[in-house]
C-alpha cells in the first residue's frame, strides 16, 4: 500500500491525538478512582507509628499510634511517650464501618473515661486535631467530584471533593488538593454543617514510609480561626505489625510495651 504525505500526516494526528488522550488520562483520573486510590492507601492494615505533636500553647508531645485500618474496620491507639509525668496518657478510638465512633482516655494515673459524642469532636491533647479526624476516611464516601485543578506549593493538584451522603460525620464535605503524581493531599479543608471552614490541614513534609509509599510525613493543622497550627511531624512507621484485639481493648491504653 502506497503511503501518501496525506496520509502518513492523518497516521501521526492520529497517534498523537491517542498518545495526549492517554497521558491526559492518567495525570487525571477520574473522582472515583482517585477517592479510591486514597482510600485505599489510608486503609493499610497494621502498623505502628511514632510522631511529634506541638500544639497552638507549644506543648509537645512524643506520641506512639498503634492502628488497625481496613474498609470495614478502624482502631487506634495513641499513647504518650513523652513527656515523662504524661507518659502512658492516652486514648483509644473505633469506627466500624460507617457507623458512630465509640472512644475511651485514660486519665492518669489509672481512670477510664468513655468519651461522648460530643467530646469526640474535641481537639486531642490540646490540639486542633479532632478525635474523629483520626478515624474518619473521607475518602470513602461515596460522592466524590473534582472541582477544579490548582497549584500548591508549585504542584499542580486536582481538588477533590468529598461529601459524607448517609454517612454520620461532624463535616458537610472536605475538600482536597491532591498531588496526583505522588497521590498525596497537599491541603484539605473540612467543612461542618453551617458550611463554615472548620479546620484547614496543610502538608508540610512528603517522605516514603517502610513500605516505600509517598506519604504525608509532616502536618500542620489549624482551627476555624486559621489562628496558630498544631504542627504533627512523623518519625518513624512499621506496617504489618503483629497487633491483637488484645492491643485494642481499652486496659492497653496504657501499656506501652
């Protein structure tokens, strides 16, 4: 078959044409599957987690989570490590499913305390981290849209947002600025009910984990007011860690071993 000039030009439209729509395509997936990728990666089963907290009054706080996250499950521990007359403060948090999360701080020297519902939407530790932002995977709701592309910190980043549906949650929707390319939320706004920014959380610093994941390493998380952040930075992380039902009853809050 003779190829013509006319012809061999169309061939190369053509494939350039497929090869942008191909590219196109994969710097930007659609809601769905980028809510899903998140999701999945917040998701990670097992693992045993070390960060400092430094709250808007400058306490700081060593602070050991212990975690147990799949789609239908969600149990945390978090336990002070330091400093020394705080140590073994802490607190333990489930969420099953979609349903309501149940909490339990243990008061030193050895007093439990369940925490109500309204308790849940406190800071922890002082801070302007709430109990039910630890637990909550927004991303796995199921209404997702992106509602526009915008540049932080010299990324280009999808906005994501996330509404809770039937879904019980302290918030009307989040929305997420999304690294695409290393699948990381560089800022993510949190609305309540009244539609009123509630808390703002920036990601200061993006590392790989043990399993080699880019994730968010460093946090700083502001209130309402936008007013002093409580600044989080992650030290170290062990997935698949060897944690029982046992690690997740509310006598193992304190118990740092």
């Amino acid at each position: 078959m003779k190829l013509t000039l006319r012809s061999l030009g169309s061939a190369l439209l053509a494939a350039t044409a497929l090869i942008s729509n191909v590219s196109a395509q994969d710097a930007a997936p659609s809601a769905k599957e980028l809510a899903k990728s998140l999701a999945a990666g917040i998701q990670d089963g097992s693992s045993v987690v070390r960060l400092k907290l430094e709250t808007p009054s400058k306490t700081v706080l060593q602070l050991q989570i212990k975690s147990r996250r799949t789609s239908a499950n969600t149990e945390l521990v978090y336990q002070v490590l330091w400093p020394k007359e705080r140590k073994g403060e802490g607190f333990l948090l489930k969420k099953p499913g979609s349903r309501a999360t149940t909490g339990t701080l243990l008061v030193l020297p050895n007093t439990l305390k369940n925490l109500t519902a309204s308790e849940l939407k406190d800071g922890i530790f002082g801070s302007d981290l709430s109990y039910e932002d630890l637990v909550e995977n927004f991303y796995a709701w199921d209404d997702q849209a992106i509602i526009g592309t915008e540049v932080v910190d010299r990324v280009p980043c999808q906005v994501l947002e996330s509404k809770p549906g039937g879904r019980q949650s302290p918030y009307s929707k989040v929305q997420s600025w999304i690294d695409v390319k290393r699948m990381v939320p560089l800022r993510v706004d949190k609305y309540g009910s009244s539609g009123k920014l509630e808390r703002r959380v920036l990601t200061t610093r993006v590392a790989k984990d043990d399993n080699g994941r880019q994730i968010p390493a460093g946090f700083s998380v502001q209130g309402a007011d936008l007013g002093s952040p409580t600044v989080i930075d992650g030290s170290s992380s062990k997935h698949d860690a060897k944690l029982t039902d046992a690690d997740f009853e509310p006598t193992a809050i304190g118990d740092l071993k």
